[in-house]
C-alpha cells in the first residue's frame, strides 16, 4: 500500500445527478437512486468537514432538478449539453481534482443504461465500487458494502480517489424540505459539446415491462417429470363450457387460490 493512499484526507465529494421519470405519468422527477447517493454524501460530507458539489449534465431549465436543493444540495451545478450529446468525456474532464465520486447505478426511465459509472471510471482511471448500500472513510481509504443477491452483503475497500455507485437499497433517508428547495440554486455552466457520430443508429423508446405467465407450482417427483417427457399424460384440467360467466370467473379463481397463484 503507498503512502498517499494512507494519508490522503476526504476534502472533496461530488454527487451526480440525473433527471428520472415517473413510471405511470412519465413527469420529470428526481432519481431515487441519485437522492440515495446525495443523502450518504451528505452525512460524509459532515463528518469529515469536506466540501460537496453536485452536477448534472443536461437542460438546467428541467423543473426536477430543483428536487435535489431540497433534498440537502445547496447549489446543483448543471454542463449544459443538448440531449443525445456524450457526457462521459465531459464529466471526466470537470471531476477532477475530486477525492470521492458518488452516482447512481442507473437513471430511471430516461437514459438508463447503467453504463456511465464504468465509462467514467475507465476515463479517470479510478476504481469503481459498485452496489454500495454504505459508505466510510477511513484514512486514506473507502470501505463501502455492497449489495449481493439473496440477502448477502460484503465489504470492500479502496484508496482514495474513487467512483461509487450507490444501490437503490441503499441505507438512506432522503428528507425533502421545501425551504431548503427556495434557498437554493441551480447555476448552469456552458461548456463545449462533442458530437455523438452514432446517434442516428440508435432507437429510443420507453422500456416496457413483459407481461409474466402464471403457472403452478411443480409438485411432482423427479422421476414422473422425466417420464411426462417421452409419455403424453393429462395434467387433471377441466373444461368449463356450461355456467353463466360468473360460475366460470368462480371456477377459474379457485385453480389460482388452490395453486397460490393470488393471494385473495
């Protein structure tokens, strides 16, 4: 380990933040995963006397970026950049000189490709720790414990400087206060764009969630499931004709009561 991986001090945070969108109405929001990340800087940011900035790349004018000022930020600072533009070179180039990066893993419901954190830590040549649920600094280090599946947590750790990604599990509280909202500010910086060449390839449409089938439960044996295999046998359906549709909706509901496939 050197020596200024040790000594380094936590001095400067910066957060970054994206603009979500709300899955049945579609209006611009604030992304949770982002205002998970604000509210963990936060605390660092007063436990270890550092200062903290929050940018975002993108139309300073969009209404949900005031959501961060009342959430905890004093000021958001937003790269104007028009959409469809690559922001990973720009961020790369204001980030420096920053001893913590905090983000996100992911937007939601807009440019949600999960892929900015890793572009930004290969473009600064930091170490990306990714899934974080918490966060801690001691000494020159970031020890961070991240989210696995099935319940499973584990701590890593790295020197300082690095990347985060911060889960939606995350344990964090954002608390909203609208005087907080009225105090702050959003301060727009111009600064110049580079041409994405591949833009015209790609096609855009909100993500649409597929439609899961409900089927019961398998209770057989190992053995009659190789058999069922190679042999035809009836399952035990039943066909409904006669009944008023009633009597049928009544029929049908009891198969899903008898395989637990609703819950009323």
């Amino acid at each position: 380990m050197n020596t200024v991986s040790t000594t380094r001090r936590l001095r400067k945070i910066v957060v970054l933040v994206s603009v979500g969108r709300h899955p049945v109405s579609g209006t611009a929001r604030y992304s949770r995963n982002d205002a998970a990340a604000l509210t963990l800087a936060l605390d660092l940011a007063k436990r270890h006397q550092a200062t903290l900035d929050v940018l975002h790349a993108g139309d300073p004018a969009n209404p949900a970026l005031r959501d961060y000022l009342a959430l905890g930020a004093a000021k958001v600072e937003v790269l104007t950049v028009e959409a469809g533009i690559e922001i990973a070179p720009l961020l790369s180039a204001r980030l420096q000189g920053y001893d913590l990066v905090l983000t996100g893993t992911r937007a939601e419901g807009t440019d949600d490709s999960g892929m900015l954190p890793y572009q930004l830590a290969d473009a600064m040549e930091l170490p990306l720790l990714g899934s974080a649920v918490d966060i801690d600094v001691e000494g020159g280090n970031v020890v961070v414990r991240q989210f696995l599946p099935k319940g499973l947590r584990r701590r890593v750790r790295a020197g300082l400087p690095a990347l985060i990604a911060v889960h939606p599990m995350a344990n964090a509280t954002p608390r909203y206060a609208y005087a907080k909202l009225r105090a702050g500010a959003v301060d727009p910086v111009a600064v110049g764009t580079l041409s994405f060449s591949d833009r015209a390839a790609w096609s855009i449409k909100p993500a649409t969630a597929k439609p899961v089938r409900l089927a019961a439960a398998e209770k057989r044996s190992g053995h009659a499931r190789m058999l069922s295999a190679t042999a035809t046998e009836s399952r035990g359906g039943s066909v409904v004709i006669e009944g008023t549709s009633v009597e049928k909706a009544q029929v049908i509901l009891a198969y899903l009561r008898e395989h637990q496939l609703v819950d009323y």
